[in-house]
C-alpha cells in the first residue's frame, strides 16, 4: 500500500478547496451531485487499489467515457480513425464550433466534443452499439457488474443537446459521421451517461499504465498505441487547459464535466480523482489540486 | 556508449527522408544550408556524449534560443512572466496574431514568436542585454567558446522581420513590452540567429533531463520548475504540430526553423537532431523520424 | 413601357455571360434548371410591367423568400425582431457559423440562413405556419394563385440539409428559437422552395419601391420601415459580396442560389431578373451583369 | 436656404445627447476637445452653404481623411487600387487584424485602417506626398487656405501608433505596401490629422453629390466613379456598424475619431455633422441622431 500516505496527502491538501468552482447544473441531473464530495483511488499495475474519502461512490463519468470510446475504436478499427480526427489541442472550447468549419469538419482531437462524436460514430459502426461498448469494457475492467449508463441522465442530456446536435449535424454536412445523427447522439449520450466511481475508473484506466495490458492479462492495444494514447491524453485531455494541467500535475489525463479526473502514471498505474466544483475551463478544483499534491510528494510525473 | 547503437539505428532510419521537406528559405542565409546534412547527439545526464552523423556542425539555432530564454527569464525573474504570457498550446501557426488580439495582447506561450518576444523583452529587463544572457549561458554549458550569434543571420532576419515587427508593435499596443520594440526585436534576432551544433545543444538542454542541475553541478531551476519547463515545451514546443509530435516522439522538445530538435529524456539526457527539411508545421522531416526511431527502440518516452 | 428597350440592352449585356458560373447542385431538384436561361422583369410603381427572356419562367427563389418573410414579420411583430438578429453586414459566407459563435447566438441579419431561421421562428409564432403566410403574400401581390411551394425541392433540401440543422440547433442552444427546430426548418424550407417568375417577384417586391404601400393601396410598412428593409437589403442582401453588389449595382438587393435577384429601384419599381449561374459568393453572374447594365443605362442606382 | 429650418431641426433633436458617449481620448490631442460641441453644415450642389452650431470650428478629422484619400488615388491611379484593397464590409472593428491575417494581407475595404494605410501608400507613389495632396485638395475645395494637418496632432499619433505600425508591417509582410512603413504611416498621420470644419468637409465632399465635378467645374471621377465611392462609403464607411448608419440613416457617409461624420445626399449636397461624443463603434452618437433627424424631416435618404 506504497501510495496511501500520498492519498492521504493528496485529500488533505485538496481539502480547503472543497465546494470551491461551480458544479455542470446544464442539466438537472448533474446539478444535484454533493458539491463537497470528494474521492481518489490508485490501481497499480501490479494489482492494488488504494483508495481514500468517496472513491467508492459512483458518479456521472461524462467526458471521461471519451477516452474508452477512444481506445476500443483504436483496438477494433485500428488507425483509420485518425483520417477523421485529429491529435492536436485545439486551443478552444470543448463544444466550439468554430475550428470545425475553418478546418473543414476535421475535428481536432477526439477529446472535444465534435471528436468524441465522431469516435462515437466510428465505435457504433464496429460494434452496432457504441454506448453498450463502452459500459461493457467498464464492467469487465472493474467486475463490477452493476456499472452502467444511468438512464435519467442520458435522458436529461439529449433534451439538453441542442449544441450537440449543431456539432453533428455539422459533422454531418462534412460527410464525417456514417451514422444518422440520432443514432450517434444517442450512443454518445449513453456512454457519458455512465455512473462510476474512482475505483471503477482506476481500474478501467489501468491497462494504459500497464501499455495496453488488460486486467485478464490480454493486450487491448499495442505498447505503442498505449503510449500513444497517453501522448493525446498529456496534450488534449483537459479541454482548453491542458498546457497548465501538464503544468500543474504532469500526467496525461482526461476531465469530466461531472468533476471526475482519470490520470495515468505510466508504469505505475492509474489515479482518478473525483470532486465537482469545477474551474472555468470544466476541470475539477479540487481534483486538480489533489493531483498537484500527488505528483509533488510521489515525483511521479512524466516529466 | 549505451546510446551509441540506438544513434546509429536512428540516423540509419531517417537516411531515406533526408533532402525531404522543405529548407526556411525567407532569409538567404538559411536557405543556403545543406539540405541533406544530418546530426544527431545526446549529452547523458551522467556526463557522457554520444553523436552520429553532423553532429559537431554549427546550425542556425532559431527557436530553439526560446527555451534558452525562457527558462534564464524563469531563473532571474521567477514565475512573474507567466503573467504576461500563457502556457497553452495554440492550435495556430507560429506567428499568427490573431490569438494575440482576441485574448488582448498576451500571448498563448512562449515558443510562438509573440511569446517568445515577450520572454526576450523580460529577459533584457533583468540581463540588460538578452541576447548576449543567451549566448553566455550557451558557452558556458557547452564549454564551446567560439558558439556565438551568427551576425548575417541575424541582420537578414531583421531585414525580413515584418511580420515579427507587428507582433511586437501589436504587444506594445496592449502595453506588453517594457522595453523599445527595435530594441526587443535586435535581441530577439540575437538569440534566435546563434550558430550551434546538436552536440552543443544536447550539451545546453542536459541541465532539464537533471531537473535543473547545471554543467557545474549548480542548480538553474528548482526540480519542480524544471518539470514545468519540460510540460510547457511538451505541449507548446513543436508549434501546431504538438499533438502530432508528442503522439509520434513522446518527448519533451524544442524545435527551431534551422531543422534542429532537442528533447529531453527526463532522468536520462538530452537529445538533439538536426536535418534541414521542414514539413508543413516547420518541423524537420528527418529529425522527427529519427526521434519517432530513437523512442521506439529505446522505449525511453515519457509516456 | 419606358424601361423596355433598357431590359432588352441588358439582356443583350447578359447574354455572352449565359452559362458561366455554377449552377447550385447541393440538391438535384435545383442541379435540373437550365443553366442558360435568362429573365428579367420590371414592376413599376405605376403599375407597369415590362419584361425581357423568360421572366414568366417559375424558378427556385430560395433565398429571395427571406425578404419577404422578414416584412411579414416587421408588419405583424414590428421592430422586437431586431433583438433577436442583427443588421449587419457578416463578412462571412451565408452559412457560416463562426460568427454566431462569437456573437452567442445572434445572426449578423435576417439574411444570412442563420438570421433567415430566426425570423422563420418568430413569423412562424406569429402566424401559425410561416411557410404558408409567404406564399399567400407572394400569390396575394402577383395575383398568381398558382405560386406555390414545390414539394420536391423542400423535401430535397430537408434531405440535404445537415448544414441547416446544425445552425438552428445552435441557435436553440442559445435559447434563440422559440419553436422546436424540425417545425422552423420545415416552415423555413417551405418559403425557400416557392417557385415564381421574375415577374412575379417584382410584382411582390414593387411595394418596397412604393415605400410600403402594396397593390390594393394598402400599407405593409411605414414608408419610414420600407426605406430601412431597403437599408438593410443594401448592406446585407447579397451575402458577402454585397459590397461588391452595392459597388457594380447600386441598388438594394436579394440573391438566392436559384439564380434569381430581386432588387429595388426606390420610387421607380422592382426589378427582378434570374440566370442560374452562380459566382463564387452565390449570386448569379448573368443577372449582375444584366443589373448593372441596367443600371447604368438608366443612371437609376440610388447613389 | 431651403435646408435651414431642416438643419435647426435636426440640432434640436441632438441636442439632448450632447455629451453622451465617449471622447475620443487615446491621443491627449483629441481628449481636450469640448465634448458638447455641435455643428452641422450643407454644401448643397447649386452653391448654397447652410449651417448651424459651431459649423465653422474646425476638428480633427481622422478617418474622414480616408475618404479623400479614395478619390483622389481613384482620380490619378484608376481601378489598380481595387487589386490591393477590398470594397466589403469588414465586420470587424476598424483596427482588426484578423481578417488581414486570414485574407493574406488584402484589407476588405479602404475605410478600415489596413485599407486606409494601403490607400496612403499608392497614393504617396502617386504624388510623392500623400498627405500633402490631401490637404491641397481640401484647400482647393474649400477655399479655406489655412486649413492644414495640426502637426500636434499628427505627432502624439505617431506617439500611440503601435496598433497601425503592427498594420502596417503586417501589410508589408504580405508586400502590400510600396513605400517603407515609416514613410506610409507619417503620411497617413498627417491626413487624419488634418483639422478641418463641418462648413469645410461639406464643400470637400460636395463634388460626390455632384456625380464628380469639383467646385470649379472639372471632373474629379466620373459620373460611374463618383456613384460606386458613394457605394463603398455606404457599405463600409461607418466602421463595423455600417448596416445599423444606412438603417437609421440612409445615407453614404464615412465618420472619424474626431466626431465628424460626412455624408453624401446624391444629387443635392454633402452634409456634414460633428460632435465629439462616440459611440461603442466609434460613431458620432449626437452627430448620428442629428443625421436621423434630418433624413427623417427631408425624406432625403437614397433608399
């Protein structure tokens, strides 16, 4: 249990900031998590878990489920994706619509929304249901077989959608989705719909920090393609921020909307931090402030 | 010698692209480089140097001198220049300005020319003279007495400086520049036009692989500092191509119009490259391939 | 029939430009038209009409609706449509959704397609079925009760329309729609697919050059409202090449990718002539030119 | 002195706002002027000059100068000025360089301060002393032998001028500019600078009215010249609120800095407002009421 006095710290130090920055109330749903709430787990490559405060609870996973959509499409369909997506930050907003048409329906990174709309898109097309995909990974990385798409928040997304909608039907007018757009954004909801806790996600991230190396010991990417993974997680994870949150923390990771922050610590293993004040660029205050802490005492940044 | 072979496996990759790309040719003292020289050299942070190819042959350093002036900015002035310049990525070209005028005159980071001129403009403030702080530093961790700015390069620089004359003049107008713009603009050329070799640089970069400790075991940035520095240079160092450069190299790096690279391998050394052919986003053609074939075979990224 | 022999010296000034240009393709119900027809038709004031080629050949209006769909809205709502769409020139192609961005969800003015949506919504909130409220004006002013939608190119065009769908969303995501966005699209459709003649246009748009009032003797607009839609025509009307338009012109103007032109001659008449051919900004390139012989020969631009 | 009671009218109208908006104050020149100054005056193309409120004071004239500038490169280089400026409506602020950027260093239209520092630039090719020939062709207009450039005025300019330096040089880097920077930017100084009263500026831009002919009888532009300056002073001579001046207004006009506004009413005269308060796009906001009014009570706008 090597990292538990650095979780300890870690919360410690994040502890002040709790219900500092402004929880996602764009939908109701989101709007009634516990704003002081606040949880951290560790899966180390070598199979421990050390947790500590809420990082058993389950909470709304949101942008976070990105990233597996991302890399079970990189694991089905191999580098095709990235003739429909680009790997560079954008330097905008997640749900800007601006770089889209300037750079002809090319999204820039598959972490903004258009991107993850495409991956979504692309996810569907390989295995008929991208939503279920996505939380059928979850399940088998963690056991826990009760982790799914919480359906009233997928709901309350969809009929809050509108901006998501614009971005795939423009999407669409540039001839990048192969789906009807109902069909992808239903899929993309269902996977950001997803409820699960830091442990969950920990463990889910885990096979990046092990390059590609999955729970049952099979390979779900190559060592390059998981280090390639974490080089787009360091420079395009945390929306418009990701120059300060290499920064700050060092580690490649990939924020929520509902206040989670799955980061991986290559070849030691993956931390997810959960709180849900945001600052304005959408990452956590507290989560991000815990992560700080963590790389400081660990000196396990990549850098 | 334990780089020795990884070099030569590296060089032997990048042969067949050598003469690809494009060489800067906006100032005829560049364009009349040798399209097809290459180099490449790693100053271990044990003290050994390992080269192949031109690696002892003097290049024109270009932006490569940013990091050079960022981080003695950084050691002299403390983390007040962050107040005058970001550290996002800019999803831009190099010297675009219409971030500049949409986030008011204060430059996403210090690699893109705005950026980097605000760093020279501090830099004389503190030194008196930036160009000259550059040239020393370099010297002084190369122990190569005779490396010094190039003078035609430098007046031919100023001669075709337009648009960089706008950038600064545009800085000035938003009241981000302490000192005269021909006189931030004759340092700024100063430094970008020093002449140096890969093994010069690899030599001058050692210091962020030992996060922070000097040639003469002093220390220029505090461990933490020097992580950041790595941070900033991983997610804005390359241009818009830094994305693509951290998915291909996974490697912290600085890279200059010249065709020199230079990267850091946190904990092990600092490597730099140097062929003249540009692609698209101003990066060598051969250099990025020899990079992309040194992390491959040594599995020595970040990531 | 004084303007005659001018409407045949234009047609002739047209004539060598038949062809030229591109005929819009998006949708096949439009790529059919012939591409070197030509027509053109005057409406006086005085109750006159003259005409030259096919002006009582039925076209495509598109987006010629969006005038008559912006008075409608003037006469029954008055000027609170002007909070919710701008009067000013985009500098921006008519489709765009950069600006719309920039501006949180209000148009530059009701004619590029984003403003042409907004003014749909709310004359569709005004009269219960937007798409039919312009057809009824269009057939009450021309006395032609056989102008009509034609069914197929609204259907075509929903079916092409990912481009649409994607600005109307946004435009709700800013809460700038006040009816679902499959209702304003399909009213917005409806008046962008009336087929009707160049005489019929200028029958329908003469009351503008009568300062408001309309064929019964009735007044639409204040003549002090009626000078100001011709303001806005002037500056707006003709995409992003309306000052272009203005230059070679002289007149206030509405273009739509039909290839049809409606523009006013203030106290003389409505002048509307049609080729199919399109320039680069959309409007049709024999139909400048006719338009700027006639203006020329008669010395009837407004300036 | 038909005009008389309309210009005593339209005073009265302004006079509330007097002092309302913002005095130009980036120049202590310009601050010092008295904010609830007022003057109005017509040239009336038979000969006739009428006035009122301080018609007679002279101001600065700013980008009034612009216009001027036009006509005479138009009357002594022809249309090659067309090659290297646009003639749309910009939508952006008047010192933007952002659409410059994007459009490869053509600005859109003469009257934003890229195009002006164009025009300057051939003009001085042209003359070998653009701002000279301005001032000449005022004095000539105007009979008004002191009238000149207030050397103050055109210094502290120079002394502020960052903003049009970046311009320029931003030009120069696209080889838009023909003479040195220095050169370009002492010459437009010294034709904003130019200190001109409203009596003055009306009699200058008379010769619009008058489809080209000058005071003495000869033909500046041609009849087709005259009417396409008025069109480009409609559509882009009021800054990014150019579609609101030709909605409320109605008239081709192109304002300054200073306050003053110049129109063109074709056909019968250029009328001149001034009254140093700005609005947000930089307009007169007492000079632009005063303009409404009179529109308003003539029925003299050109729509």
């Amino acid at each position: 249990m090597r990292f538990q006095q650095h979780l300890d710290d870690a919360m410690a130090a994040a502890t002040p900031l709790l219900g500092r920055g402004r929880v996602a109330d764009y939908i109701p749903a989101l709007a009634a998590v516990d704003a002081e709430a606040f949880g951290m787990a560790i899966a180390t490559v070598d199979g421990e878990v050390c947790e500590v405060g809420d990082a058993g609870r389950a909470f709304s996973i949101q942008s976070i489920s990105k990233l597996f959509s991302l890399v079970l499409t990189l694991a089905l369909g191999g580098d095709a994706i990235w003739e429909r997506v680009g790997r560079e930050p954008s330097g905008s907003p997640f749900n800007s619509l601006v770089q889209l048409e300037t750079e002809n329906g090319i999204p820039r990174n598959p972490f903004i929304n258009a991107g993850a709309i495409v991956v979504t898109d692309r996810l569907h097309s390989l295995t008929g249901d991208a939503g279920t995909a996505v939380a059928d990974f979850l399940r088998a990385e963690t056991g826990n077989t009760l982790l799914d798409t919480d359906p009233a928040v997928a709901v309350s997304e969809a009929g809050h959608g509108h901006r998501n909608s614009a971005l795939a039907h423009f999407l669409a007018s540039y001839g990048n989705l192969e789906n009807p757009v109902a069909t992808v954004l239903s899929n993309y909801y269902a996977h950001c719909a997803i409820a699960a806790s830091c442990r969950d996600l920990a463990l889910a991230g885990r096979f990046l920090a092990r390059h590609g190396v999955l729970a049952d010991g099979s390979r779900l990417l190559t060592r390059s393609e998981a280090k390639r993974v974490n080089a787009v997680l360091l420079t395009c994870g945390t929306y418009d921020a990701a120059g300060q949150f290499a920064y700050r923390v060092g580690l490649p990771g990939k924020s929520g909307v509902g206040g989670g922050i799955l980061t991986i610590v290559p070849g030691h293993g993956a931390l997810c931090v959960w709180s849900p004040g945001l600052d304005a660029a959408g990452n956590s205050v507290a989560g991000v402030a815990a992560l700080d802490a963590f790389t400081t005492s660990t000196g396990l940044s990549v850098f």
